[in-house]
C-alpha cells in the first residue's frame, strides 16, 4: 500500500520562501505529483517527479529522491495568494492509481 | 478551467435517499476518477475507469457504485445516504494509457446529507 506524510500546516511571510516536505513509502512507484488546493475548489496540478532531481517552473520547483522516499516543494517570492493546501501524492500500487496525502495547509502572512 | 465538467454543483438531500453525480472528462482523456473528500480531510481515493472498465478501487462504500458509460462520462451513485456522507466529491481525467499521469480535475459535487 501507499503511505504519505506531509505536516499539516505552515505558516510564511510574503515574500519568503518556503519548503514543504513530503515522505512516502509505496510499493510501487510511478511518480510524485503535488497539487494546490484553495479551500472549496478543485486541485489543481503543480508538478510531477518521477526522476530524481529538482524540477523548477517558476515560483515553484519540486524535488525528489526515490531511494529516501523523499519530496519537498519549494515556493519562492510567497505571494498571499499562494495561502491554499499543497497536497502530494505518489502514483503507484495499481494501475494509474495516485494516492494522496492529507495536504499541507499554507498559510502566508504580510 | 479543467475541462472536466461535473453536475450538479451541489446537492442537498436527507438520510436514505439515493443519488447520482455526474462527470464528464476532458475531451480524449479515457481515465476518470472519483475522489470523496469531507470538511478539513484529504482527498479519498474512491474507483478509477479507463475506457469503460473498472481499474482501481478505493476506500468506496459498499453502498456506492459508479460506472463509466461508452461516451466516457462517468456517474458515481451513492445510497442509504447517511449524515457521513456529506462532503465534496471530485472527479478527475486523465489522458495516458499507462502508468500515473497528472489529473485534471473538476469543479465538484458538494453533497449535504441532512
């Protein structure tokens, strides 16, 4: 099975930069997705590893390590509409199937 | 926008009752998936589709049911509605034929059992 942890909430200055971790263990691995949640709407898709290495699209950049288990997104110059869930998740275990995690609650402060 | 549509946008029904969400996916995407996902918790993954066929099954009550019809449009029926139930359900499409793959999803279905 999938197991999935990120902290429940962060808490970031405007302007800042912030990380937010992600570990798993899965038994089978076919890539890490994050995605942003504003409260009451849709996910929508940030970004996709299935490599090891730093993957940067603008503000955002993700990071992983296969072998550790191990994801961080990274989000530059914090800006307060970026205040929604980062939700990870690792596809794998079955097919096309994506599990995700609780969701890292941003909150970004002036 | 998405491109994934879902109907209706909220639903408001009591304790017993049945009823039926809709989704249709993103043009040429064959994968839909159903997500249930209450106040303050993740998203739960509940069943996937590809191409008509049942792929993956999640947390999903024996009480629900979907299917995915010839047109690609899925719908997601749900039961013996209990107070629980309530919560947001997503679905979500996505294009490729093998492996995980970024999902698209839709705006919704805000279903208030009372």
């Amino acid at each position: 099975g999938q197991n999935i942890d990120q902290p429940t909430e962060m808490t970031a200055t405007e302007g800042a930069i912030v990380q937010i971790n992600c570990t798993y263990q899965t038994s089978g691995f076919n890539g890490l997705f994050w995605y942003q949640q504003h409260a009451g709407e849709a996910p929508t898709f940030l970004s996709y590893n299935v490599l090891d290495g730093l993957e940067e699209k603008g503000r955002f950049s993700s990071f992983l390590s296969r072998s550790k288990g191990y994801s961080y997104l990274l989000l530059k110059e914090l800006q307060m509409k970026d205040s929604a869930s980062y939700l990870c998740a690792v596809g794998g275990g079955g097919y096309q199937k994506v599990t995700f995690g609780i969701g890292t609650k941003l909150q970004v402060i002036p | 926008d998405s491109g994934v549509t879902q109907t209706p946008k909220h639903l408001i029904t009591a304790t017993g009752q049945r009823v039926t969400l809709r989704c249709s996916p993103r043009s040429g995407d064959l994968s839909v998936y159903w997500y249930q996902q209450s106040l303050d918790q993740g998203l739960q993954f509940l069943i996937q589709y590809y191409n008509g066929e049942e792929r993956a099954k999640g947390n999903i009550l024996e009480r629900f049911s979907a299917q995915q019809f010839p047109d690609l449009h899925s719908e997601l029926n749900l039961s013996s509605l209990e107070l629980g139930d309530s919560a947001l359900y997503f679905c979500a499409s996505s294009g490729q034929s093998g492996g995980a793959s970024e999902q698209y999803f839709g705006p919704g279905t805000r279903l208030t059992v009372t």
